[in-house]
C-alpha cells in the first residue's frame, strides 16, 4: 500500500472516530477550510482516543498503561509505534506541522488518568482545574491550528472550555453514576445536604437536583462569558467554538425540575447540524 494510501486511510480513521464520537467537534469542522480540518480532526481524535479509554478498559492499570503510550509517544519515546496507530501517526504530523506545543497535550493525558479511578471530584476548583486542562486546553491548541496563539484566544478559550465542560459533566451523570464514577463535585453536594450515595442510587433528589442547578449556573456564567469574548478573536477562529450554540439551550433544558439528570437526553445529529449551521450564519460566529 502506498505512503499516500496510508495517509489517506489515517485521516478517514479520524474523521470516522470523532464523527462516531464527539459529533458535536465533528460538525463543527465542516466550517472550516478543508486544508484545516483534517489538521483538526486529527486532534479531536487524539481527544477521543484519551476520552475513551476508561470505557474500555475494567481496572485502572490496563488504562494507565494506555495513557503511558501516549504520553511516551509525545516525548518521542514510541520507537515507531505510531505507525500502527492512525490518530497517533496523524497528531504526530499535525504537531509538526502546526509546531503545536506538547505540555498541553500531556497534561490533558495526566489530567484524564482521573477517569481510571472512583475517586470523587472534591471541589468546584478541582473541577475547573481538570477542565481547563482538558476542554479548554483543547480550544487552545485547535485554536492554534486555525490563527496565531493569543491573549484573547485563550481567555475565550478557558471560558468556553469550562461551559462545555460543566455541560458534560451534568450529561454524563447517568454513565458515571451507573460505574460509581463521581465528577458531580462532592462540595457541591454535600453543601445542599447531599452526597455521593445519593448520586450513586441514580435517583432525583433535592439535594442532587440543587447542586446539578448550581453547576448549570457555573456553566451558563462561563457560556456568556465566552459569547461575549467572541469577537475579540479572528474571524476564522470562531467555527471552533460553535458547538456554544448547543449549551444554551441543553442549559436550559438542565436546569428544568421535570428533567431527571438521570436519564440520558441524546441530541439528534440533524439537530446538531442545523443548529450549527444556524449559528454560523450569525453575526456571533460568522467568518465573514
């Protein structure tokens, strides 16, 4: 097979791993140059392939060897390993090319070494720390890829990352609770008399429904902070950011008494597209 057949194959690898799993990224490429949005996706992949891996993996080690991989590849220890792995020969190609910073990618695999075990997340500032490294590290270096790195971008991009952030947390409650996992943060819960059992039963309770609110509030706080911040950073940097034209709303129906944080609430991919390419059109989010 030649060298361009494999090129090939590795960014449809990626374009197929984050459209599978993080449609929301994915459809958000769709508005940036083609030269850009293999870069992108090669990213986001890298993203997935981090994300995913206390999914498949029953005890932490197996998972913590996985994440020693990575991070051994991005320290230039993998000896060729890339080469059997897509998202790895493809995010190694981007690093070059976009002389893209390895710290940060390092750290968001350090960060998600979290996932592996039951602890609970302690505080509100644990969580905003695990999310600036890893959601919003994210919006930075793709960020990177599209304009050169500034003040503004990353200002944008911590707020934006700590929205969308938050919003995952509350939408994933029915799959951690289900595992015993807890990223609901336990002050939180314990300041309107609740805990982590409480969680854990997969029930509705005041106390679970208080602080679910308390972090929609954090996260909608972060949402218009990053909307605002919008148009301080180049035109074409802003398709990035449009899956915040899918917080509003998911915000909204979050913070509803009648919705049980419980049962997942899965978004319809048309949905997904419609609304971006709504919002692309938009004075907030337009490129031109």
């Amino acid at each position: 097979m030649s060298e361009i057949q494999v090129s090939r194959d590795s960014a449809a690898f990626c374009a197929d791993l984050v459209r599978r799993h993080d449609f929301a990224r994915y459809a958000s490429t769709l508005f940036v140059p083609a030269e850009l949005r293999r870069a992108l996706l090669a990213l986001y992949a890298f993203n997935v392939e981090i994300s995913r891996i206390r999914d498949q993996v029953s005890q932490p080690l197996p998972g913590e060897i996985r994440m020693q991989w990575w991070t051994d590849l991005l320290a230039g220890l993998d000896h060729g390993g890339a080469a059997g792995n897509p998202a790895a020969a493809e995010l190694l190609e981007v690093i070059r090319h976009f002389e893209l910073p390895v710290e940060p990618l390092s750290r968001l695999i350090e960060e998600h070494q979290f996932d592996l075990y039951n602890d609970p997340m302690p505080t509100l500032a644990a969580l905003e720390g695990y999310v600036n490294d890893t959601s919003s590290a994210l919006l930075v270096l793709a960020g990177r890829i599209v304009a050169p790195p500034s003040a503004e971008l990353s200002h944008l991009a911590r707020h934006a990352g700590l929205a969308q952030g938050f919003a995952q947390v509350i939408g994933s409650l029915p799959r951690d609770a289900s595992r015993r996992q807890l990223f609901l943060p336990l002050q939180l819960l314990q300041r309107h008399g609740s805990g982590m059992d409480a969680v854990f039963s997969g029930r509705q309770t005041p106390g679970v429904r208080a602080a679910v609110n308390e972090l929609v509030g954090e996260a909608a706080r972060h949402l218009d902070t990053a909307i605002a911040l919008l148009g301080t950073v180049p035109p074409p940097v802003r398709p990035i950011f449009l899956p915040l034209a899918l917080l509003r709303r998911e915000l909204a129906l979050m913070a509803r008494t009648d919705r049980d944080p419980f049962v997942a609430q899965p978004r319809s991919r048309l949905s997904v597209l419609w609304t971006l390419w709504r919002a692309s059109r938009s004075r907030i989010f337009k490129v031109g």
